[in-house]
C-alpha cells in the first residue's frame, strides 16, 4: 500500500518516522524495543525501590522519583506509535492522536525542566544549609514543587497545543518525523506560521530561563561551599551528592538547547529527527541508570530488596531501617 493512498479530505497525518525508507526496520525495530524496555524497567524500578526502601525516604529521592514517573509516561507517548509504524505499511495518526502526542510531548518535558531545576535547589539546600534542610524541604514543599513541575509543563501544553491544531494543513499530510513534534507539523501549514513560530520560540527560552538560573544560582553556591570545604572527605561526600544530577542536566539540556535555542538555519529535519530521538528514546533509558550505577545509596538499597526476595527469613539487627523522611515529618 502506498503512503500516498491517503485520502486527500483526511484529517489523519502520516508519520514518515525516523528513517524515511529503512533497509533493516526489523534492527531498528529491535533495537528501539530493546531501549523501550529497558528504559521502562528502568524506572518502574526505581520508583518501586524508593518506595520499597524507607532510607529512601528523603527529598532528593522523592524528586527523584517523580523524575522516573515523568520520564516513563514522557517515552511511552512516542515509542510505541513508532514501534507500530516500524511494523506497518500505514503510518497514520489522527488528528486527536497528534493533538495528544503534542500536548503530552509539552506536558512532561516542560515538567522535566522544572523538576530538574528544583532538584538542583534541593542540592543547594543540602550541601550549603544542611541544618536547615529538613525545614526548607519539608514533604510539604516537595509536594509544592512537583505540583508546580507538572502545572508548568502542562501549561505549555494548554498554550501551544490548540494553536499549533488551529493551522489550516492543506498541504501534505506527510509528517518528516517519527513523532508529532510542533516545528515538523508546522511545515504541513498552507498559511505563514513564521510569527508564531518566533514567538513559541521566545516562550521555549523564556520557560528555560528559571529552571537554568535556578540550577546556575545553585551550583555556584555549592561549588563556593565545596571550596570553602577543609575537609577532602566532606568535598568527596558534595560531589558525589551532587555529580549524577550535572550529568543527567547536561544531557537533557544540551539536547533542549539545540531544539529551542538555536537558530532555525541550525536545523535540518534530518538534524532534528536525532536530536529527538536522542532525548524522547535514550535520555529517559539514562536518566536510572546513571542515578542507580553512580548512587551508592540506591545500588545499597537495591542490593538490599535483593537480599529480602532471595533470604526473604533473614533479618538482622543491622538491616533494622532508620526513621523514613515521612516519619520524621509526623514525629513518629
């Protein structure tokens, strides 16, 4: 069946997907599923383990989590459509699902910039006022920021979303992605979309700008503090605390920084399809496994839900749990 069959008074779009004509679509097939998986896995387990361990009880953790969440439903909006395309001749998307795919694509990644610069707060918190830390990251205040995060992100999303759909598209329905991303649809318009492009794309560096000046103002301050620091154990301790967060924002940034910064003489679809697939499909499968592999704290917590499943009548009195962040906020 050709992609052309289309009917021309269709309001469906047809994904022409990462690589227009594959040669091998059962590799990439394999390879995008093996990613899927993982990545799923991934971070279903860590939010299980930090629900599972009560040392895992803390702020940082709690954030963390909520990262995982983001970063679970953040993949399952677009692999599977391009999982399901790999598989078939058609291709389509409606208009509804692209309508989705769009403001679910804006929900969860401006929820990430939020998230990921109130996690860079709480570092801030932790390393330059730790006597302070259970009053400034209460379980209240952490419920404000992840409320906050996700309100953001969707805020982005009831913005764009509706106009981006309101475009008469009478051209062709061919989209030059695997995914609805807003720049690909937009070439579909019939009319000039040159003005609400420049303006979304002052609305992407302004959304930027607070969650980078809060992660900048923070590790300023958290490297003056580690300078200041005369103990090479204490600096040893802060780094480490703070070393998985810098590389899982220098990741997901870089990726932000190409796709909503840059001018638009930067950008190719082809250029543009990577950088998606770079940030929609492997940053959500790195994001676990760098907190997991570089945290000493989850890698012990994970040894020890082992421990329990595998010597599930073994206990000790060292393995007796401290006062979960969640008692400690009730005075138990």
């Amino acid at each position: 069946m050709e992609m052309e069959a289309a009917p021309l008074n269709s309001t469906d779009f047809i994904l022409l997907g990462l690589i227009i004509h594959p040669t091998l679509p059962g590799l990439i097939f394999s390879v995008v599923f093996s990613i899927f998986v993982v990545a799923v896995t991934a971070n279903v387990a860590m939010v299980l383990l930090i629900r599972m361990d009560p040392r895992l009880h803390t702020p940082m953790y709690f954030l963390l989590s909520q990262l995982s969440i983001m970063d679970t439903v953040y993949i399952c909006v677009t692999v599977p459509k391009m999982l399901q395309d790999l598989l078939s001749e058609g291709r389509t998307i409606s208009f509804l699902g692209c309508a989705l795919q769009i403001f679910l694509y804006l929900t969860l990644i401006g929820g990430e910039f939020f998230l990921l610069g109130l996690m860079a707060y709480d570092r801030y918190v932790a390393v330059c006022s730790p006597l302070r830390y259970p009053v400034l990251m209460s379980r209240r205040v952490c419920l404000c920021m992840v409320l906050g995060s996700w309100l953001g992100g969707s805020l982005d999303g009831f913005m764009l979303t509706p106009v981006t759909m309101s475009f008469p598209y009478c051209a062709s329905r061919e989209i030059n992605h695997f995914f609805c991303e807003i720049p690909a649809v937009l070439r579909l318009s019939c009319i000039d979309t040159s003005l609400y492009e420049t303006l979304m794309y002052m609305c992407c560096v302004l959304m930027l700008l607070v969650p980078i000046s809060i992660i900048t103002v923070s590790y300023t301050r958290i490297l003056v503090t580690v300078h200041r620091m005369t103990s090479a154990d204490g600096r040893r301790k802060a780094w480490t605390t703070c070393s998985s967060h810098v590389l899982v924002v220098s990741i997901f940034y870089g990726a932000a920084f190409y796709t909503n910064v840059l001018p638009h003489s930067y950008h190719t679809p082809e250029k543009d399809k990577v950088v998606s697939a770079f940030y929609t499909i492997l940053t959500p499968m790195l994001n676990p496994l760098i907190y997991s592999l570089r945290n000493r704290d989850v890698a012990a917590a994970l040894r020890r839900v082992l421990g329990r499943c595998t010597y599930p009548q073994r206990v000790t009195a060292g393995d007796a749990p401290r006062r979960s962040w969640r008692q400690q906020q009730l005075g138990q």
